[in-house]
C-alpha cells in the first residue's frame, strides 16, 4: 500500500507541483527548486521522479529545468489541497493508492491521533465497506471513495443525521461539477440521478452512551465509471452516464469538502433544522410509497414530510403516523 500524508506543512512533492502550475509551461530551473526546498538537486530529481510515478507528466530539459506537461486525474494532496476552501475539513489529508477500506484506514488514523477533519482518499478499494453489511464495488481510477473523520461534541443521538448532511453536502458538490445534473437524496443515506443510485455514504460511530469518541463519514461516489456488472447496472449509475462526459476527481472530492465543512458546522451551530429546507428541495421520496427496513422490523406506507430534526414521516395504511431515525429504504410505488 502507497501512502501520501500531506498535513498543514506542505511536503516537498506538494511544494514541487505548486512552483510548476504557477509557471504555467514555462520551465522551472533545479536551482529555484532547491533554493526555495532547502535540498540537493539529487533530493529534487528524486521528488520529480515520485511525481512522474503519481502520473505526473514533466519534462526535464538540460541547463532549463522542469516542465509540467499534464497532471494525473487523480485525488491527490497536490491537486486536491490547492482547491480547498476549508478550515478543519482535508486540512490534514491522506491519499492511498489501493486500500481496504477508507473508512477502516480513517479509524486507524484516530487511533493513532489523527486530527477531526482527516480525509482519507483512495483511488480504488479493495474490501470497500456499503450499509447493512455489503460491500462497496470500488474500482482504481473512476470514483470518489473518501472517509472523513469527525469529532463532534454533541449528543449521540444526534449521529443519526449526519448521512442527511454529508448527503446533501454530495448533492450540492454534484450541482456545481455536473450543472446539468439534477441529483436527489434518497433518506437517509443514497443519492439518485434519474433513479438510480450515484453515491452511498457509510457513518460509522464509535461512542460511549454520553460522548462520541468518533464518526467516521465515509463517501463513495460514482464519477467516471460507466460499466457496471449485471447486478448493479439497473440500479447504479455515475456522474459521467448521466452527463456524458468526465468529470476532474481532484475538483469533485475538493468541491464535495468544502462545501460539506459549512453545512457541518451549521448542523453542529444549529441543529439539521436549518438544512431541513435544503434537504427536501433535493428529497428523492417526497410521496412515494415505502418500505423501511429497521433493526426492530419493517414498516411501509407513504412518506408524508420530514420532522426538523430530519427524521422521516411515514404514514401508514390505517392512516397512522411514525417518525423513524434510520433504515433502509425501498421505494415500492412512485408518487
Ligand atoms: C452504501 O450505500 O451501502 C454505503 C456505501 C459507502 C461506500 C463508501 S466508499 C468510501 C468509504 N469506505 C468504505 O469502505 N465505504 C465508504
């Protein structure tokens, strides 16, 4: 497993790739670079040559320098990180080639003291994690499928709408890269384009009955892939089938965090009242009917709204009402 950590002090490779798109084609010489890095020339040809290894394209040209000729599609610190407009959120940031699981990789980051606000990307997973205990189909160099870590000082019930706001932080990030698009979030937890699912988000909390040690908001976004198995292919889709066209990783994942760390903070400020209303602009479910499996059982009936604090208002044939916290939902009959 490769691993690239790039934390608030930028790394030599980071500080490398920024000198090279600030030159914009034009070349940079070694001296410059190692004057501004503090190392040896041979230090610097070593860090290109890692670069070139991440699928960077640059040029040495004999007495001139280097030149950066085409970046890599992928979610790396050095394309990701200039794009963020976040505080807390990715400040802190780990990119990992190919990795069991972000989510697992984001929990052992805390373990060992890892800060709130960790990012954890892969560029593909190979034991990636789904709800209810299914897997994750994570293919190398097509999606998003990032962990972030969390720590919030509030009570443990309250867990239970963070999917609905990283959710609809995932709604948003898909307006803004694809503006065609027109994505919905099917509570609590799935985001659909043309009915069919582009993105799965796993929270997983580690609590004691009173404080929350952790939660770990694990995301997976369908961009780029377009072929799906048998199983999957009436079900899934990407950001790049419904478009028609690809979409940059590296400004999705930093489109997708930036936008989430606002809408976080407002939900820890405020509660997720204030992002009820944004939320049901973009409500996969409004009046269809439903089947939602739970811990203690099924109930089915009509979606009938969303209460403030996000749980979902099912109203059942005998006219009774039930508000219900989490499940997993199938749409039975269409509005
Ligand atoms: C689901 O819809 O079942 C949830 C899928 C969540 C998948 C993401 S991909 C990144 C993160 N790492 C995992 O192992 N799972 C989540």
């Amino acid at each position: 497993m490769k691993r690239r950590t790039a934390g608030m002090t930028a790394q030599p490779g980071e500080r490398i790739i920024a000198w090279l798109k600030q030159a914009a084609g034009e070349e940079i010489s070694s001296e410059r670079l190692c004057a501004d890095l503090g190392i040896s020339r041979a230090a610097v040809w070593k860090h290109i040559q890692g670069l070139r290894g991440q699928g960077y394209r640059i040029e040495a040209a004999p007495r001139r320098g280097y030149r950066l000729c085409a970046s890599p599609d992928t979610p790396l610190a050095t394309e990701v990180m200039p794009l963020l407009t976040t505080r807390m959120i990715g400040r802190h940031y780990v990119f990992l080639e190919s990795v069991d699981s972000t989510n697992r990789q984001a929990a052992l980051q805390a373990e060992s003291g890892a800060p709130e606000g960790t990012v954890v990307v892969a560029d593909g997973q190979t034991v990636g994690r789904g709800r209810m205990g299914r897997a994750w189909v994570s293919p190398a160099g097509l999606n998003a499928y990032l962990s972030i870590l969390l720590m919030p000082r509030v009570e443990p019930a309250r867990v239970s709408t963070l999917p609905l706001v990283a959710g609809l932080a995932v709604a948003l990030a898909i307006e803004r890269i694809a503006p065609g698009l027109r994505p919905l979030v099917k509570w609590p937890n799935d985001i659909l384009i043309n009915g069919r699912k582009a993105c799965g988000i796993l929270c997983e909390l580690e609590a004691e009955t009173d404080r929350i040690r952790r939660v770990v908001c694990g995301i997976g976004v369908n961009l780029n892939q377009t072929e799906f198995s048998p199983v999957l292919a009436p079900l899934a889709t990407s950001l790049a089938r419904e478009a028609g066209a690809r979409v940059s990783r590296a400004a999705f994942v930093a489109a997708l965090l930036s936008i989430f760390e606002p809408l976080y903070e407002t939900w820890l400020r405020e509660g997720f009242g204030s992002l009820r209303q944004a939320f049901l602009d973009r409500h996969a479910l409004a009046a269809h009917t439903v089947t939602v499996e739970q811990v203690g059982g099924t109930v089915t009936g009509r979606v009938a709204g969303l209460e403030a604090e996000g749980a979902l208002i099912i109203e059942q044939g005998d006219g009774r009402r039930v508000s219900i916290l989490s499940g997993d939902v199938h749409i039975t009959r269409q509005a």
